[in-house]
C-alpha cells in the first residue's frame, strides 16, 4: 500500500533546525565539479510507489542538499534553505520518477510548479547615489534583499578551507588524539573528506589534515543574520560609499581580504559576510568620512555602536573560527585607539587552529585562497610582533613553529577566484596597487628584523645573560648586534623608490609614512639596549662617545622624518603600531637626557624634545591619534623632574653627544638664558607651549644623511669590542624622509 503525506506550508520556528543529510545512494554519482548550479532530477529506482519517500521539509534534507551530501538547514521564515539561497537555485524535494515541485505559500497564494516566483532583483536603490565606482549603490541595504544570479559565476566557497558558509575547520596536530596514521586509514572522496560521527576530515595534502564542524552547533549563530541586518541599519544608505573610502584607502597597504571576489559578492547581495568584518571594515572607513565631499554632508553614523556590536559578534564567531574572524581582528585592531593586548594573543590561537601557521603552498585548496592565507598569516605575524614592541611582553609566534613561506607577487593576484572579470584598472591605479603591495612586503621584511632584535635583545634570557655578563656587557650586547644590524642596514639600502617618502603622492593620501617610521621605531629599539648597557666604570671613553653619538643621530634623523611629514602623510593610513612609534622617539629622547654625562648635552636634548613635541601638537591636527604621543612625551618629562643636577664640562670623556656650537637663536634668548636660572629649566621641563615655539630646522647639529649616518658606532672603531664596523652605505645620502613642503 503506497502512503501519501500531504505537504504542509512551512511553519515560523523559533530556532533554524539542523536536519542530517541522508546517506547517499551507492549508485548515485556525484555532480562534476563546477556544476552544482545546475539543478537536476535524476529518475531513481524504488519497488515502492512513486511518493514513497517523500516527507515533510521538517524530516529530510532538499534534494541538491541530498546531492552534495550536506547538512540542510532552513531559518526561520526563509522559502529557501541556506545553501539553495546561496546558489540561487531552486529549493525541491522530489524523490520519484517523474519530478514535482514543491508547492510554497508566499503572501497566501500558491504558486504553480511551472510559476515559481524568485526573489525580486531590483533593490530598492539608497536614498543617497554616491560615486562608487568599485561597489555600486545597488548594494544591499536594510531590509536584506536577494539577487538572482542567473548570469553570473559564482565561487564554490565549499571548495575553500577556511571561508565556507556552514561550517569551521580546526587543524589537527600531530600529538593530538587523531593520530595521522589511523587518518590515513579513512576513505577520503574526491574532496580530499571523510566523514564520521565527529565531524568531517578535511586532508590538504598527505601532512596535514583538518576536522570541519557544523557552525549550527556553535553559540548563537542563529542570530548572525540579525546582527549583519544591524550593522547595515547603523550605516545605512552609505555602506557602499564606506566600503569604497575602505578599498581605496586601507586595503591597498593592509590587503587582508580578497577585494575582487567580496565586491562581487556585495554587489549580488550575498548575506552570508561575517558582521564583525563589516564592522570593522566600516569603522576604519569612518576615519575618512569628513573628507569625503558627499558624505561630509550627512549625519556620521555611530561608530562606538558599530564597535561594540563588532567586538560582541567577534567573540561569539571565535567559536566557530574562520578567516573571516582573524580579518575582522585585525581590522579592529587598526583603530587609531585601539590597544588590546589580550585579542592579539586571541588571534594568534585562533590563526594556529585555522592552520595560517603552515606553508600552504602544496594544500588543496583554490590558488586565491592560498594567497589570501598568506597575507591574513604575515599580517598576523606582525600584528603580534608589533604588539609585544609596543607592550614590552613576550610574543606568542616563535620560529621554530612558523612555516609561511615568503609573500611574492603570485599571492596578491586577484584572478582564479571565480569570479566574473571587473573593467582594466587605470595606469595610476595599477600604480597605485603595486605601491601597496610593496609597501605590505616590505613591512613584512622589516618586522622580521625587528622581531630578531626583540628576540636578541629584550627576552628574559637575553637580560639575564647581558646582566651575568657584568663589565663584559656592554661588548655582549654589541657582539650580538652585528648581524642584525647589517641586516637593517641592508633593509634601507635596497628599499625601492617607488615606497621612499620622495615618491609623489599624486594628490591622494598614501601610507608610506608607517613603513617609515616603523623603520625608525626599529633603529631605536636597537640603539636603547645600546644606550641602556653604557656604564661609566665598566664602558671606556672611546665606546661612550661613539655610542652616544649614533644615538643622537638616530634621533635627529627620526626627528626631522616627523618634521617633514605632509598633509597627504598624516590623513593617510598608519599602522596600528604607529601611535606608540611616535611616542618612542620622544622616549629615546628622553632617556638620552637622563643618562647624558654633562649638563651641556641634557640642555641640548631638552631643547630637541621642546621641538618634537610642538611638531607633534601641530601634526596632531591632522592625524587626532598624536595627541596620544604628545601626553606620553609630557609623562616622560615630568618623571625628569627628579633627575640630579648634572656636572659642566670637565673633561674630554663629557664632551660626548655635545653638538658644535651654533649661533645663539634670538627667538630662544641667549645661551646663557637656555642653560642659566631654575626658572627656565623648570619651563623646559614642563614643556609648556609657546608663542615663540616653532618647528626648527636642525642647524649646525645636523648636517643632513652623509654616508656615515648608518655606521653603528660614528667614525672609529668601539674598543673592547671584536664587532667591526660595516661600511657605509653608498646610496643613503639619498633621503628617506620628505622635503619640506
């Protein structure tokens, strides 16, 4: 006797319900690859009637769920189930011979199998047309709408590793309970997968292995859709203008995120983005909203909303780990205010558990998703680097773990993602692109030489072997100085002009500033532990005069770079890590001060942060984050309040640091009036802004970059040392900083 069970309209639920795929028929062949848009309704045998097996959407998964062999899952309300909507194909659940369409109520009338209506494709366009040339003002909006992609090539992000829609991968170690060589007894598909009550093994290659885990499983993810809807509302109708500033301003030097295929997505409507992502992405966009001339005009939306809604989304998407979730880390973490120790050492754990840690090189795994794999790796590579810098704590990413092979051209390409082609890019902005790519790659090169110094100089192994070493220490700390020291050398020497501060900005903002002064940020660091190993009875003369001399000239030099820094600079992107370096400098002035040997060279250092600190109250008109390193300065100085009168020249050994006399200044008074009362050094000390305080140029304490400016130790040789001096670079009179404008 054949049963028939009537289909019933799909009822409201409070939660979407997870229903287990059915396990596939051993005849039935698997769609070729690439061909899983293509809805089909192959007859199947049955001795049973011809409605047999067809049952309630409740009880069993669609039937191209069935086909892919993947979980179906329908939220509440939707006509369609979530992966149907993503392919934008039709939702059925025939399993006869002769197929039929499922029959679904919309607004109360039924619609006929050969009449099924489809989402509408025209959204309702923003109150607000913006210029977007990359994302157009058809984007989404609130409410979310559907596009129909009938036309259009859309990846298989099923293929992807760590940027499917469903569900997460963990990687699996080689001590785990999963030992590699019972995986190697599992049967794997021609997707590399095997699946078993745990979860799905995913194998990239005949090393490496992942488990995939169901995202229905983990906290809250029912409400994702709910919290994008949200983000979308609080920008509303400028997303798409934000997205823009986003891709034109940030993404070039910080390209954490495959451009190409998330404009594409965007524009045909794809709900599925991560909302702490599109926070993110939105909240560093606002940076720039007042120099946009048709935003400018608007009410800026709330962005400690969209903060807090991001922070909250990211937490709960920690649970169900994906490239999305570290993108959307890193791009919070790029807020001028923003400093989170803890979410750091948070994205580095759940970068491991995604594998980023590994050579992806040989994984099979889309060519772009390898390439962006790489890119999200370095950026949080030197998001934790930076981090213990600025922090002074010990970093979480260690070498002898780390396996990500060289970033090179190939992993910034675009093409291979699926996607349909976009209109050639200008020259200028191929231009524009390359710049940023070197100017990542670069970044990428420097921050491995200063994680070496970090790891040379300022772990608590090395302090403890440089205090042990005792009268010895200072030749210690040089000794394993020199290779490192070469190598930064060698950095500066063969960076390309194309990302030295001379390069013409073409009258956009550019980025070229924090690779820069991250450079800067790194000689200081070097030349601290220098300066902080000087003792007068176990240091000669000779080693004081040349170390405190390379020291002043790193300071000037990275003075004088602030000094030149131009509109153009200062609206620009800065590196997370940039607010510190700034203040850095200023900290390396300070501390030259306090251990200078004659009163002489302290007046002198006074004057220089005098100076630096003005510059930085009138750049921090255009770049707000400044006024953070204007407060450390005055911290800084008002902890030398305490510091010792210090002795006049005595001798030859004090005249270390002194520059050559210059005429006095009239605008500063007489010399004598610089070094003379308590009354004025108590004004130098409190640094107190003035109507006769301006930007100096160095005058005769500075003469500019010579070829001996990148010689460690000045012009001779350090006695008691066995380091020899490297020569000098022949092309660094080439000036790295920007002419004054």
């Amino acid at each position: 006797m054949t049963t028939v069970v009537a289909l019933q309209p799909a009822m409201p639920r409070s939660t979407p319900v997870p229903i287990a795929a059915a396990r596939p028929r051993k005849q039935q062949q698997r769609p070729s690859p690439g061909k899983e848009n293509v809805v089909t309704a192959k007859p199947v045998s049955t001795t049973v009637g011809p409605v047999a097996n067809i049952r309630t959407r409740r009880e069993r998964p669609c039937d191209a769920c069935r086909r892919r062999k993947s979980r179906c899952v329908i939220h509440e309300g939707a006509v369609l189930c979530v992966l149907c909507e993503f392919h934008k194909q039709e939702c059925t659940f025939v399993q006869s011979p002769l197929p039929r369409k499922r029959k679904v109520v919309d607004d109360g009338k039924k619609d006929s199998p050969n009449n099924q209506k489809k989402r509408s494709v025209d959204a309702e366009p923003p109150p607000l047309a913006l210029p977007t040339p990359t994302i157009t003002a058809t984007a989404p909006s609130p409410p979310p709408t559907q596009s129909s992609l009938a036309n259009s090539r859309l990846p298989h992000l099923g293929e992807t590793l760590g940027l499917q829609r469903r569900q997460h991968s963990r990687y699996i170690g080689l001590s785990s309970p999963f030992d590699s060589v019972l995986i190697g007894l599992s049967n794997f598909d021609t997707r590399n997968e095997s699946t078993f009550d745990l979860g799905t093994l995913r194998r990239v290659n005949d090393h490496e292995c992942f488990i995939m885990l169901p995202d229905e499983t983990t906290q809250d993810y029912a409400d994702e859709v709910d919290t994008l809807n949200l983000v979308e509302q609080i920008v509303h109708p400028h997303g798409p203008a934000l997205l823009e500033i986003y891709f034109r301003i940030v993404h070039p030097s910080f390209p954490i995120i495959q451009k190409h295929l998330f404009v594409q997505r965007y524009r045909h409507g794809d709900r599925s983005f991560s909302p702490s992502l599109m926070a993110g992405m939105y909240v560093l966009a606002l940076n720039w909203w007042s120099f946009d001339s048709n935003l400018a005009n608007y009410p800026k939306p709330d962005a400690a909303r969209l903060e807090a809604i991001a922070m909250k989304s990211l937490s709960l998407a920690m649970e169900r780990p994906k490239l999305s979730t570290v993108q959307a880390g890193l791009l919070l973490l790029q807020r001028p205010e923003a400093d989170s120790w803890s979410l750091t050492t948070q994205l580095v754990a759940i970068g491991q558990e995604l594998g980023l840690h590994l050579d992806c090189s040989s994984w099979s795994v889309p060519l772009w998703e390898r390439g962006l794999r790489k890119r999200i790796a370095w950026a949080l590579y030197m998001q934790d680097k930076w981090s213990s810098l600025i922090h002074g704590r010990p970093s979480h990413v260690f070498n002898a773990n780390w396996a990500v092979k060289v970033i090179n051209d190939d992993d910034f390409k675009e093409e291979g993602d699926e996607y349909e082609s976009t209109p050639e890019d200008s020259e200028e902005d191929k231009k524009e692109i390359e710049r940023g790519q070197i100017l990542f790659a670069q970044m990428i090169g420097l921050t491995k030489i200063m994680a070496e110094i970090m790891d040379t100089f300022y772990t608590q192994v090395a302090i403890q072997d440089f205090a042990s070493a005792g009268k010895n220490s200072t030749a210690l700390v040089l000794e394993r100085a020199r290779f490192v020291q070469l190598k930064l050398r060698d950095w500066f020497q063969y960076l390309p002009k194309s990302v030295s501060m001379e390069a013409p900005t073409n009258g956009k903002f550019s980025s070229l500033g924090y690779l820069h002064l991250a450079y800067f940020a790194t000689e200081i660091t070097l030349h601290r532990r220098f300066v902080q190993s000087l003792d007068g009875t176990t240091a000669t003369s000779e080693v004081v005069y040349n170390l405190r001399t390379a020291a002043k000239t790193r300071l000037i030099r990275a003075m004088d770079f602030v000094n030149r820094l131009k509109p153009e600079h200062l609206q620009g992107f800065w590196y997370f890590a940039s607010k510190i370096n700034f203040t850095l400098i200023g900290t390396f002035g300070s501390l030259l001060w306090a251990t200078a040997p004659s009163q002489e060279e302290a007046d002198f250092y006074k004057t220089r942060l005098r100076e630096y600190r003005w510059t930085l109250s009138v750049s921090s008109k255009r770049a707000e984050f400044l006024d953070y390193a204007v407060q450390m300065l005055d911290a800084s100085r008002a902890m030398l309040n305490n510091l010792a009168e210090k002795p006049r020249l005595l001798d030859e050994v004090s005249r270390a640091g002194v520059p050559p006399a210059a005429q006095p200044r009239s605008r500063m008074g007489p010399p004598q009036q610089i070094q003379g009362s308590s009354r004025q050094a108590h004004e130098d000390t409190e640094m107190l802004e003035g109507a006769e305080l301006r930007r100096f140029p160095s005058g005769g304490s500075f003469h500019g970059f010579t070829n001996d400016s990148y010689e460690p130790y000045g012009s001779s040789a350090v006695a008691g040392s066995s380091m020899q001096q490297p020569g000098s670079v022949k092309d660094s009179a080439r000036d790295d900083t920007p002419r004054s404008g």
